[in-house]
C-alpha cells in the first residue's frame, strides 16, 4: 500500500504537474487548514469515490468477469444452460444475446452464481478468484489493474484527516472482500448494490445465507440515496467515472461550503482504455456536458497520469 505523509512535498508523484494536479492539492491544503476560510471539520471531511473506472479498470468490469467465470466452471452441472438465456449467451460469449435480456439477465446470472451460499462461503469465492484471475487482453492479475494516481490521492485524502468511502454500482459483498487489501478502504466504510439475506441455525452454528431478492441497487440517483443510508453525512469530495455517478456529484456539489467533484476521462489508448462508455454501465456524456457549469475537474487520463498502474 502507497504511504503518504501530511507533509510530503509530492504527495501526487503519478500526477503529472498542472491544472488538475494543483486543484487538488489546493483544496485539500485550504480544507485542512485550522482557521482558514474553507477549513472543514476533521468529523465533515467525507470522500466517496465510485469502483469500477475510477479505481480499477473496468473494460470489462471485474465482477461482471467473476460471474462469468462462475458460470463457466458450473456448466458441467447446469447441462440446460446449453439452451437456456442467459447462460447460453454467456458460454457462447454473445455479448449482444446477454444485453437484449436487460436488467433480467442480470438478475439471472448474479442469483445462480451470488446466492443459496452462507456470506462465508461466498466471501472465500471472491478472494481465491481475485488472487489469480487475470484480465484477458493485458495478462494482469484484475488486483493489479488498480490506478496508482489513485491510490496515491486515497492516501493524501487519509493523511489529511478524510475518511474515503467506495460508493458503487457494484456488489457491496464481492467488493468489501479486497477493499482493505487494495485500496486501504474498511468493508464498512463500502457502499454497494445488494442482495438480501436470511440468518439460520444448522448444525448449531449460525449462519447468513445470500438469496436471490434484491435489496438496494446503489446506481445513478440511488447513490446519494445509498450515502445517506450508509454514512449519514454529505461528501465534501466525490470521484466518479460515468453518468451513473451523476447524481452523486450532484448531490456533493449542492452542500454548502467548499466542495470538489471529479470525473476520470478514460483517454488513453496506449496504456489502459480510450472511451466514453464501458462495456457494461452509463456512458459519460451529461456528466462531461455540465463539468465546467458544475465546476468538476474532468481528470485526462492520458495527459494528467504519468502512470497508469
């Protein structure tokens, strides 16, 4: 994990010099500063980044490739999925088949591969999933695919007295497996999309076992929903990637004091992806429309990263 200092002279050194790097380093220099103008409170100093785009590589998104690598190592036993969509979309990789089924197929491939399991057992899936599977372009292990200017700015935001939050579209429960491990981020300081569980007694020990109803879908205008349910407070600082964190800059940017909204532009060709809209998800097109009326810095992943991992 990167270590940051209060006091590093560089406490951005994957951020190249300019505008964004220094708006940055401005607000959190004016917000910690006892006394000044724009000082806020150690217990107000709130910061809420969304997954998948902003800090980790989502083409694809990494739970969505942990579904399908669940569903493919399952098929032997589900010899229906042959001809049964979703699944048989998913294990002849039609992209296209999978899409035209909507919210309903991913209802279908998250209940065969996220429920009827204790949290326990689900929680043992992801780690031993996440330590060996590898993103089939780059060869990288997915844990690896973490974005070092973010890491970097998760741990100058701490080193300042701000607790970081993930608020994402993604499974709060296959999310707070590694959020310590990789981003420093405690599993209760996570919020996510959720399933609801049930509490039994077998064999005398008590469990939680995941079914298939839905509880929350942390996404778009369920965000700031999600930040009120979960932490109670406003951001001060928000990060996203794509409209579906919208509303959650939004909801940032209308509190009262100083506030800072981010969105990572993925521009870079060369060294991770170049696009507007990911595989799966909202495209980036109001959110980079309304920046400048917003006042949000729009991160260049290109020309504002010196790294990218």
């Amino acid at each position: 994990m990167i270590e940051i200092s209060k006091n590093s002279s560089n406490p951005l050194p994957s951020w190249n010099d300019g505008p964004a790097k220094k708006s940055i380093i401005d607000f959190i220099t004016k917000t910690t500063n006892e006394g000044g103008a724009e000082y806020i409170p150690a217990a107000d100093r709130i910061a809420c980044f969304d997954n998948d785009g902003t800090l980790w590589s989502e083409m694809p998104v990494v739970q969505l490739a942990f579904v399908i690598d669940r569903i493919k190592s399952a098929a032997p036993q589900h010899p229906e999925w042959k001809t049964e969509q979703p699944f048989k979309a998913i294990l002849e990789s039609d992209v296209n088949a999978f899409k035209e089924g909507g919210v309903k197929s991913v209802e279908a491939i998250l209940a065969a591969t996220h429920t009827g399991i204790t949290t326990e057992e689900f929680d043992q899936t992801v780690k031993d999933w996440i330590r060996a599977a590898k993103h089939p372009k780059t060869g990288m292990l997915y844990a690896d695919m973490i974005f070092k200017p973010m890491l970097e700015l998760l741990n100058y935001l701490r080193a300042n007295g701000y607790k970081t939050f993930i608020v994402s579209g993604g499974g709060i429960d296959f999310m707070r497996v590694f959020s310590e491990e990789l981003y420093g981020i405690p599993s209760y300081q996570v919020v996510g999309s959720s399933g609801k569980v049930k509490y039994e007694v077998k064999d005398g020990k008590p469990l939680l076992i995941k079914t298939p109803e839905l509880n929350f879908i942390d996404d778009k205008e369920g965000k700031p929903a999600g930040i009120h349910q979960h932490i109670g407070k406003r951001p001060v600082f928000t990060a996203g990637n794509s409209d579906g964190d919208y509303a959650m800059l939004e909801y940032t940017s209308a509190g009262a004091g100083p506030r800072f909204g981010m969105i990572i532009h993925h521009t870079d060709t060369e060294r991770e992806f170049s696009y507007e809209a990911p595989q799966v998800g909202s495209s980036l097109d109001k959110g980079l429309k309304e920046a400048v009326k917003n006042n949000w810095l729009v991160v260049d992943m290109k020309n504002d990263w010196k790294e990218i991992f």
